[in-house]
C-alpha cells in the first residue's frame, strides 16, 4: 500500500515539475510588464548560468532543482526501504526553501505553484515509511 503511495506521489510530482517548465513561472527581472511572465524553463536556464549568481538565490533555486531530479534515483531506494536520512532532510529544506521564491523575484504565476507542489510531494514521498502496514493488527502477549 505504501509502495503505490510512494509511486504516485512521485510520479504526480514528476508531472507536475515537467508542465511548470512550460507555464508562465516568474517575473525573474522585478519589473512589472503587464503579465509578461517567463516560463519555468527559462527561469531554470537563469539557475543554471552561474554569471547570474550575484544574487543568492538562483545558486539556491539550483540546489533545490538539483535534489529534486534526484528524486528519480531515489525512488529505487525508497521502495526498498533504505532511506538516507540525509536526502529526507535534504528534500524538507528544498520545499521550504522553494516556498520563499517570491521574496526573490518579481511576481510569479501558475508553473511557480506547480514546481513548488512537485518538490513538496517529493519531500513527503521521502518521509513515508515503506515496510509499515497499517492494516496488520497486533497481537497481545497472550496470543488472543
């Protein structure tokens, strides 16, 4: 049961990151232009070009587009049961961090919201237990 969880929070966070990269993310410059928004992709190529960085935040928008493609890998190791700790932590801080993009940019528009979702149900995806079945009863000591 949790396996199909994992899955489908990760393959609906998957989804949802591929379609931000083509809907209308940010306003990257600060300069209102009258709903001229860039498309996911092309505020992922600011992240990307590390001559952008004089501000902070594309290196961190990298960091946490950079743990979010791990999350392919990881599945593997997920559906197993070896967790890391550190990619679970790793994965929380990212969908903080990914919610305070606004502070950072201009306005931003409906793929912000999708990529912010995606890199949140990967973070929960990471925290679900796997081996735990919550529709086994225990028993008591006595076998009753």
């Amino acid at each position: 049961m949790n396996k199909r969880l994992i899955i489908g929070l990760t393959l609906s966070a998957w989804c949802l990151y591929l379609a931000s990269l083509f809907l209308p993310a940010a306003d990257v410059n600060g300069i209102p232009k009258g709903g001229d928004l860039e498309q996911g992709w092309e505020v992922l190529q600011l992240c990307v070009i590390p001559i952008c960085w004089i501000v902070v935040f594309p290196c961190v928008y990298l960091i946490v587009n950079v743990v979010f493609l791990f999350s392919a890998g990881r599945i593997g190791h997920l559906l197993h049961g070896r967790k890391s700790t550190f990619y679970t932590v790793l994965a929380s801080l990212s969908a903080v961090a990914s919610w305070f993009a606004p502070a950072c940019v201009g306005d931003v528009g409906v793929g912000y919201f999708a990529w912010t979702a995606a890199i949140t149900l990967v973070a929960v995806a990471t925290y679900i237990p796997v081996n735990s079945d919550q529709s086994q009863v225990m028993l008591d000591s006595d076998g009753s």
